[in-house]
C-alpha cells in the first residue's frame, strides 16, 4: 500500500489546557533550556509533564539508555491524561529506539508527537508501522526556549484543526522549478532520511509532496543524498518537493551553488520544487508542518508561492 492510499490515524487537538509529556529520545539537553521553554509553554495555556529520563545524561551523548528512553515514550502513549508529547531537542539516538516500539500501545492511543532533525527517524516509524500523523515543529529546549523560536501561526492552524490555510513567500517559500502537485506531506532532515535506506525503518514516500532539511550540509552533500533517493527509487512517484531554509546550511556567498547543487541532485524530477522554509532548523521563528496531511504545492505563480494544507491535522 502506498502512503498516498494509507489511512492515517489523526490525534486530538491541542487546544489550551492540554497537557504536554516533555521527553528526550535523544540527546540530553540543558536543564536551564528545557526550563525555558517550559515556562513558555505553560504561559501559552499548556500543561507540561517532564519524562523521568528527560535528563538522563548518558552513556556518550544520549538522555539515558535506549531503554530508558523506550521506556518514557511509551509511558507517554500510555498515559491517558497525556495529550499530546513534545520532544526536548534533537541529537543523535531516536533510531536505536525503532526495532522496539510497539505499534499497538501508540496505534491504541494515537497524539500529537512533536520534534524534528533526529526524530525524523520516528517520523518515518509512526508514519509506516502506526499510520499516525506527527508534527515536524518546535521542541523545547531547541525553540521555545528561544525568544521568537516558535511561529504561533502555523502551530495554532496544525493543532487547533484548521484547514485551507497556507505557508508563503512570508513564511521563506521561493521557486525553483514551477508547477503545481497534490499529495501527503511527508519528510524531514535528509541525513536522517537517507541514513534510514537498505533498513526496515527505510521513509515511504509514494504519492508524497516531500520535504526536506537540515543543518551544516555543505551543497555537494546534499547532491550527494539527493543522488542516494534516487538512486534507491524512493523519488519516483514523488510529485513535488519543498526545501527548508538552507542559512543553517550554506552561507550567503554559497547559496547559489547551493540551489544549483540541488537541481543538480534532482535532474529529471519533473514535479514542482521550492525552497526556503522556514522549518526545522532555522534561527528566527520555526514553521510547524504536519506530516501525513493532504496538501498542495502551487509554484505556478513565481511571485505567490502556496503550499496549502488541504484538510485538518487533528480530531475534534
């Protein structure tokens, strides 16, 4: 079955007073970070509960053991007054977790689960073995901890269950291939992404308008893992793609060459591509973009870049 043919399970809405489970599946963050952006959090309504191995610290660079830190995600899942789990940072570490995650606990109790860059690999898992919408978005100590790390747009539109809105030239959307394309969002940090290929945990990307980011790739690195999708098939029916914004990746003087790499990379791809979103990996504001959800990506108007979320990304 095709992802574009999947049903996927959508988790209720987070809506004011909701409560937050705040785990690390990672790497282990700073304290004061975390504290941060808990704070902030709860000043927008929110109600947080902090993992027991959120601050695991260990071994090497990880926030606890990959059992330990199983062991908070599932509790997460588990937990019936838990809307809705929120990752504190990125790292190195959410792949050690996939051989182990049990697809009936978080089917049985499908939330919201929310993180980037490193947990693209739990993306990819929750998408493929759960059928469950997750949210590439903010984390805690990463971007809420930041002033003006959190775009509240785009997080009130994906968890409040707007639908018809759209990202734009505002929110960094530029073209580089015009066209128009429909399918499910789907993606995340390509490191990850491709680092996932020749493995059962491998992104299911059929019927997709994919995107893509990451940080500190240089331009011949992402030829390179462009090359690697390619070569593995999983562009094939990929029917447009959209680019984060590559500051975190290339500096100024280097953006051309960048822009030029991709293209290159994506040689024959006749779907429409942007680039420049700002999600993920980004200095100001970061986008929050549910993954699974049916969208459109219009670049047919070089001046008016869309891509519009066709359907709501929660229940109730």
């Amino acid at each position: 079955m095709s992802v574009f043919e999947q049903t996927f399970i959508k988790p209720r809405a987070l809506r004011s007073g909701a409560t937050l489970a705040v785990i690390s599946p990672a790497s282990t963050p700073k304290r004061e970070l975390v504290e941060r952006g808990i704070a902030e959090l709860e000043a927008a309504g929110y109600r947080t509960r902090l993992g027991k191995y959120a601050f695991g610290g260990g071994p090497l660079y990880y926030a606890g053991t990959w059992a330990e830190r199983l062991e908070d995600i599932h509790a997460a899942f588990a937990d019936d007054s838990v809307d809705g789990i929120i990752c504190t940072r990125g790292g190195w570490g959410s792949a050690e977790l996939l051989p182990h995650l049990n697809a009936d606990l978080i089917r049985s109790n499908p939330k919201a689960f929310i993180g980037y860059s490193d947990h693209s690999s739990l993306h990819c898992w929750l998408q493929n073995e759960a059928n469950l919408t997750s949210f590439y978005g903010p984390m805690v100590a990463a971007d809420f901890a930041r002033e003006g790390g959190v775009d509240p747009a785009s997080w009130r539109n994906t968890f409040e269950g707007a639908s018809g809105w759209s990202l734009d030239s505002e929110d960094g959307l530029r073209v580089l291939q015009p066209g128009v394309a429909d399918g499910r969002l789907l993606g995340g940090c390509i490191s990850i992404l491709a680092a996932g290929l020749g493995t059962p945990f491998a992104p299911r990307l059929t019927g997709s308008v994919l995107f893509l980011e990451d940080i500190g790739t240089k331009p011949y690195q992402w030829d390179r893992m462009l090359l690697h999708l390619r070569y593995s098939g999983r562009l094939e029916d990929v029917r447009g793609i959209v680019f984060g914004d590559m500051t975190q990746c290339a500096d100024l003087e280097e953006q051309d060459l960048l822009e030029r790499a991709i293209l290159h990379g994506l040689r024959g791809f006749q779907g429409p591509v942007a680039i420049g979103l700002r999600c993920g990996h980004v200095d100001g504001a970061n986008r929050t973009l549910p993954l699974g959800v049916q969208v459109q990506l219009d670049l047919t108007d070089g001046k008016n870049p869309r891509l519009t979320f066709l359907e709501a990304a929660v229940s109730g």
